[in-house]
C-alpha cells in the first residue's frame, strides 16, 4: 500500500515538473537580468531540472520493474 502512494507521489512530480520549470523560469529569467542572486536560483534550478528530473525518472522506471 505505502509503495502505491509513494508511486502516485513520485509519478505526480514527475509529471508537473516540466510545467513548473517553464512557468518558474519566465519570471526568474526576468528577474535574474538585474540581480546576481536570481541568477544563480536560475542556474541551480535549471541544473536540478537536468539533473534530479531524469533520476527520479529512472528510479521510477527501475522501481516498475522490480515491483512486478
């Protein structure tokens, strides 16, 4: 039972992550043309996107496998 919700938890953020980054990015991108700190939240959360994104995909992929 917890696995199912750890499952619909997992597949929700993976899901939405890609439209978070988009509506996110739009108004950090405007913000981090006069602000130093804004630039660098851009650039960390782009590279959460390239990098947490596709693990949580794989242990989403891996973890199917192993659940049947």
């Amino acid at each position: 039972m917890a696995e199912m919700w750890m499952w619909r938890i997992s597949s929700v953020f993976i899901a939405a992550y890609p439209v978070l980054t988009i509506l996110l990015m739009i108004p950090l991108g405007a913000w981090a043309q006069d602000n130093d700190i804004a630039a660098a939240v851009l650039v960390s959360f782009m590279l959460f996107g390239f990098v947490v994104y596709p693990l949580c995909r794989l242990f989403l992929i891996i973890l199917s496998f192993t659940t049947l």
